[in-house]
C-alpha cells in the first residue's frame, strides 16, 4: 500500500517541502512509541518517503554460525589490528547489537563502523582481512636502479654529495 501511494503521488507531481523532509529524517532517530504520534500528524507521502528512507538506511546482513566464529576468532588474533577491529565491529553486529551500541562499547566513528559493516556485506570475512595501505610512489623508482649501479661503480663522498647527483640523475626530482 505503501509502494502504491508514493507511485500515486510521484504521478501527479505532489512535492514534499524541506519540512516534511526534516521530520521524516528526524522521525527516523526517534523511539518508537514516538514515531506513532509523528505518523499520525503528517500526510501519507511523508509517510512514504520515511519507510523508503528507513530502507535504504537499513543495512541487511545475515550471518551463518560459521562467520560468528571466524569474526570471534579474527576479532583477537589477526595479526593486522585494523582487521581486529573491522571483524571486532561486524562481530558484535552479528550479536544483535545497533550501530550506536556498538560506538558506545567501542568508542569509533559511525561512519567508520558502516564502513566496516558495508565491507562485510559486499565481500564477506575475506573483504575484512584485505588491507592496502597508501604507500605513495617516488618519481625516482623508475630510476632506482641505476642509481644503485651509478652509486655501486662511484660511491659518492658524503650525503650531500650523493643527493646532488641523485638530484641531477633524476631530472630534477625531489625527494
């Protein structure tokens, strides 16, 4: 009924105002008892546009006896402490805990546990244990060898001297 409404609605073009829309989002932070009284004071499409919302803002994930007890497992004794953490976060939603009793027991950022809870849903326990750090790439690695076998023939006297001619070999490069 709810679908039928809203598709009613977008046909004949009724908008929504910014106020409608704040409540709806407001309506969704609310208890539920609350959310009763705030249903009942707004039209049918502000009513709509808060179940549609609440979908999407929903994140579904079903996890087997078999994933719990890895994420247990990982949780303590990976030997990357973010992966500790990432499994430590979906560990304790698969214990049946909301996303801001799991900030509360463990003091990270909401968007840093929907992250994590995102990363399980597209690609299981093994998206958790993946990890590639930023490591930025130097100009002169293209040069890299041929600087240790210029260095190698001619050792260079002091360090300033080898970084004029390393300055020199690469073009210019800074390092």
């Amino acid at each position: 009924m709810i679908e039928q409404t809203f598709q009613w609605r977008k046909r004949n073009s009724l908008s929504l105002t910014d106020d409608d829309f704040s409540d709806a989002v407001g309506a969704l932070y609310r208890p539920l008892s609350q959310i009763g009284l705030f249903l009942k004071r707004k039209n049918v499409y502000t009513l709509t546009l808060l179940f549609r919302f609440k979908e999407e803002l929903m994140l579904r994930l079903h996890f087997s006896q078999h994933d719990i007890d890895e994420l247990n497992y990982l949780r303590f004794h990976h030997p990357d402490p973010l992966v500790m953490k990432r499994c430590e976060t979906v560990y304790l939603r698969a214990k049946g805990l909301k996303t801001g009793q799991i900030q509360q027991l463990t003091g990270r950022n909401i968007k840093t546990i929907r992250s994590h809870l995102h990363l399980y849903q597209d690609g299981g326990i093994e998206a958790l244990k993946q990890r590639e750090p930023y490591r930025p790439k130097s100009q002169l690695d293209e040069h890299k060898q041929s600087i240790e076998q210029e260095f190698r023939q001619r050792p260079p006297a002091s360090i300033k001297e080898a970084c004029e001619r390393i300055f020199q070999f690469g073009g210019g490069f800074v390092f």
